[in-house]
C-alpha cells in the first residue's frame, strides 16, 4: 500500500506475539487523518491571485502562449475546477456520520450500499480516477441515513488520494464513529495515469478491500458481501 498508515497502539501494548507476520491484522489509521477538515483555519495558503499565476507558467511551461484568446481565461476556469475537483479538503467526514437513528426493529444483519460512483485525484501524477465503491456495515443499535455513505465517499475521494488510502479511509471512519461490529469497504476503478500515459492500458481495472470487525475475523461474512456486490445481474 502507498499510503503511509500509522498504528494507533504503541509496541508494548500488542499482546499477540504468537501471531505470525503473515497473518496479523493491518494497523489502524490515525483518527486525526479522516475524522476532521483537511484544511485548518489558520494553515497559510498561496492566494487566488497565486495560485492562477501557477497555471500561466505551467501553460508556458507546456509550451502554450497563455495570452491567446483561447487561453485568456484558462488560469481563473482551473483554479475554479480545482475548488470543486478538492472541496473534500474543506469537508468533515465526522459530521457526515454524525447523525444516526434508533428505529430499526432490532435489525442485526449488515447494511450494504452497493455501486457508490466517485471520481478521484491520484496524488503521484494529479489524473483522475473513478468507479465504484461498495460499503457495508453491521450496525449496533443505530443505523446512518444511506446518503451518507455515499457523502463519506465523496468527501474523501475529492482530496488527492491512493486507491488504497482511499478505502482504508473509509473504512475507518465508518469504524471510529459508528461503532459497527464490522465494516468491509470494496472499491473498484480506473487510473488514466495507467490508462493515458504510461502503459496506456485502457479498461484495467484495480480492486482494494479493507474489512473490519465481524468482516475482518469472519470469512464467510466477506464471501456473502462480495455475493451481494456482484450480484446476479452484474
């Protein structure tokens, strides 16, 4: 994986040294990386002004005459594209999960939102990508509206990203605020920095997973999420 993921626990508080390497559980994520804004109030940042002469000299840069008609307003329309292509920066995915609700008759099976569309940034080359992204939960009490899933997706996505920290993400964010007894995360996209350039490979898919709790120890509890994300009609 790419992304760098921090343990939460220090080396003496890991109490499984029978474990072997290959089989130990992945470390968690900092709650400090996903449960609030990316973008603190006071963080300095280069100004509009700044930010649209950075995309005249990568115009000059390419080889283009920014002055052109063509071109005139491009630095103003990119700088535009970027406050909403990164909005999830300014976003906190806490408040997104934030609000549950009790009545569900006692419900104790998962809760699937399947076939989640996204598109992202990666965060080596700057080039989009996008698919689907299948979440469940196994909800104790509470559930969270089903819209949220998909916000939390978002949120997420339209910051520069792995694929891989991406459903790590997720994942942990669901866990941290939820307090489900499992949560398992299935993402499937493509890569234009694999697909336009490169390799230029148009049409490879790439597909992570992150499973926690009941997901994670249970595999027959995977095998019956990944039965329902594929689905008979797929």
């Amino acid at each position: 994986m790419d992304a760098l993921i921090k343990s939460l626990r220090k080396p003496s508080e890991v109490k499984s040294p029978d474990v072997a390497p290959d089989t130990a559980r992945p470390a968690e994520l900092d709650p400090a990386e996903f449960l609030a804004a990316a973008v603190r109030a006071d963080q300095p940042r280069p100004s509009r002004a700044e930010a649209e002469q950075a995309v005249h000299t990568l115009l000059s840069y390419i080889g283009e005459n920014p002055t052109r008609e063509g071109l005139l307003d491009t630095p103003r329309r990119v700088v535009e594209a970027f406050d909403e292509l990164y909005q999830g920066y300014h976003q906190c995915p806490a408040e997104v999960l934030d609000r549950t609700f009790g009545e569900t008759a006692g419900y104790d099976d998962f809760v699937l939102v399947r076939d989640i569309e996204f598109t992202s940034q990666c965060e080596h080359h700057m080039m989009p990508f996008y698919g689907r992204a299948h979440i469940a939960y196994t909800p104790v009490e509470r559930v969270v509206g089903l819209s949220k899933l998909a916000r939390l997706t978002d949120i997420f996505a339209r910051r520069l990203q792995t694929q891989e920290h991406l459903t790590a993400q997720i994942a942990a964010a669901i866990d941290e605020v939820l307090k489900p007894r499992g949560v398992a995360v299935l993402i499937e996209a493509e890569h234009t920095c694999m697909s336009v350039r490169g390799v230029a490979k148009h049409g490879a898919m790439t597909f992570t997973s992150r499973f926690t709790g009941m997901f994670r120890d249970n595999p027959a509890e995977q095998q019956r999420f990944l039965s329902l994300v594929r689905g008979l009609n797929r």
